[in-house]
C-alpha cells in the first residue's frame, strides 16, 4: 500500500488523521508521515486499515467463504485456518491461511497473492471503487 492509498482508504472510511491514529494504535504523526509518503506503511497497519473497511463496507460473512470461490478441495481446506475458525470471507486477514497450496507466513508474501485473488479482489472493489 503507498501513501496516496493509505489516504484515499482513510477519507472512504470518513475519518480525520486524528481518529485514524487512534483506530490504527499510532501517533497523529505517524499518519502525517504514511501520507506524506515518509514512512511506509507498516503491515500490521495495512492489515488493520483493510479489517476496518471491510466491516464498513461488508458487515459480516456477506462474501462467499473463499473455499467456495477458489474451489479449494477438501484435503487442503481442511488444513486451512480460514476453514477452521469459519472466516473464509476474511481469508486475506488470517494469516497461515493454505492458498496455491502453499502457506504463505508474512504479510508482504500472502498479500502479492491476495491481490490477484477473487476473494480479495470483491473486497477491494467494494471499498476501493
């Protein structure tokens, strides 16, 4: 996520600099500095921001679980964390989750290939329009 992103993501959710610091658990100036481009954003506030806008946006479980989308099968679901605690709409949160068949352990690492995911995909165009 660049600065431009993190700022537009923020007005969408209707909130000033101030409460997004208190939302996200920083300083007023680590939100000047995200997007003023001066610091990048870190995963763990990436990661909040995106939670936020999809409970906005979404509510809850109204996506189809992303074992039904990916028409993942049953061996790996099974596995999957997504699967176990019933949170397949929020698949891209969770992370440990089976995706390609590979578990993908860092944010930077699972969210390249969320990005391309029709689960996530369904997220951002509702609220990314």
């Amino acid at each position: 996520m660049n600065n431009k992103q993190f700022s537009a993501l923020r007005k969408r959710l209707e909130k000033t600099q101030k409460q997004m610091a208190q939302l996200l658990g920083v300083s007023i100036k680590a939100i000047h500095s995200y997007e003023q481009g001066w610091r990048s954003i870190p995963m763990h506030v990436e990661r909040q921001l995106y939670f936020l806008l999809y409970r906005k946006f979404f509510g809850k479980n109204s996506v189809d679980p992303c074992w039904t989308i990916r028409a993942c099968p049953k061996s790996l679901r099974e596995k999957c964390p997504a699967w176990e605690f019933h949170t397949g709409d929020l698949c891209w949160f969770i992370n440990g989750t089976i995706c390609d068949g590979v578990v993908h352990t860092s944010w930077t690492e699972k969210m390249k290939l969320c990005l391309t995911c029709d689960v996530f995909k369904q997220t951002l165009a509702k609220i990314d329009p």
